[in-house]
C-alpha cells in the first residue's frame, strides 16, 4: 500500500454511520422475524457485527451474523462458503462489506443465498465507489466517493487503526 494516504473517515465518523445504517435497516425491515447480516470477510464481517450491536441496542428483531469467505483475487467464479445457513424460510439477508469497489465480490457473495428460500437480499457498504463494472445497487451506503479506477480505498477496522484511506 501506498504512504501517500489520505484519511477520507474517522473512527467517530464510521461509528456515527453504522448507527445511522442499523437504524436504516431496521426501519426498512421493521416487520422482519429475524434478520441475517452476511459479512464478507475481514471486514465486512467486522462492519457486520458493528451493525448487530447497534440494532440489538434499537431493536427486539432477532440479528444473526453469518460470515462469508471468498477469494477475492480468483480469476474466475470463485468458491464461495459461508459459517451459517439461515434457520427459517422467507428470511431477510443483508450483504455486507467495507468498500463496494466493481461489484464482482459482492455478486458473487450473492451466489450461494440464491438457492435459499430468501424473502429479499439487500446490501450494505461502508463506502461505496461509484465506478462499478457489476449492477450492484447498494441499499445502505455509509459513505460515497467518486474516485478513478487508479485509486484505492483500504479501511482498516482494528484496535490500533479505526478508519478508512484513499491511496
């Protein structure tokens, strides 16, 4: 990664918007049994549990978590896993990651849910590029940037590092 970093979002800042989207999401499924935040790993994941805390605090709908492995680099279809499969019918999934980059990871993150009773699949993003090369519509942003395809954006969601940088 590049020194020549510059920090589009702060710790406080990426905690204000994962309240603002728990709050989103659970008044646009308001009437939900249950709710399954799929995060894609590292940090969708991570977004994904930040999410969970936050609607536990708001809401009774019980949140699960279920994690989703892909490899982001295969040059074709990747193999997608996940840790959990839903445990009801018509249920709510919401994909989550930290930066909707071309949209490749998050359709084939779809893939697997597909096959499921799903009732609606929706999206959520830390931060999402508007350069897509896949028609991934994201339902919860927290942030959008207008960047060239040179540009990268690396969020970094650990003790010693909370916030997300354009390079």
């Amino acid at each position: 990664m590049s020194t020549n970093q510059k920090r589009i979002l702060e710790k406080s800042q990426i905690e204000q918007i994962i309240r603002r989207m728990a709050y989103e999401v659970y008044e646009n499924n308001h009437d939900a049994e249950k709710i399954y935040l799929a995060g894609i790993a590292n940090n969708g994941e991570k977004i994904a549990q930040l999410i969970q805390k936050e609607m536990n605090a708001i809401s009774e709908i019980p949140v699960e978590l279920i994690r989703i492995d892909i490899d982001k680099d295969a040059k074709r279809q990747p193999i997608v896993s996940y840790s959990a499969e839903p445990d009801v019918q018509d249920f709510t999934l919401i994909v989550v990651d930290d930066v909707l980059n071309s949209g490749r990871t998050m359709i084939y993150a779809f893939d697997p849910f597909l096959k499921m009773p799903v009732r609606n699949i929706q999206t959520a993003v830390l931060v999402n590029r508007t350069h897509k090369r896949f028609p991934v519509a994201v339902d919860y942003k927290g942030f959008e940037l207008g960047t060239t395809i040179e540009e990268h954006i690396h969020v970094k969601l650990t003790e010693e590092e909370f916030g997300a940088y354009l390079y």
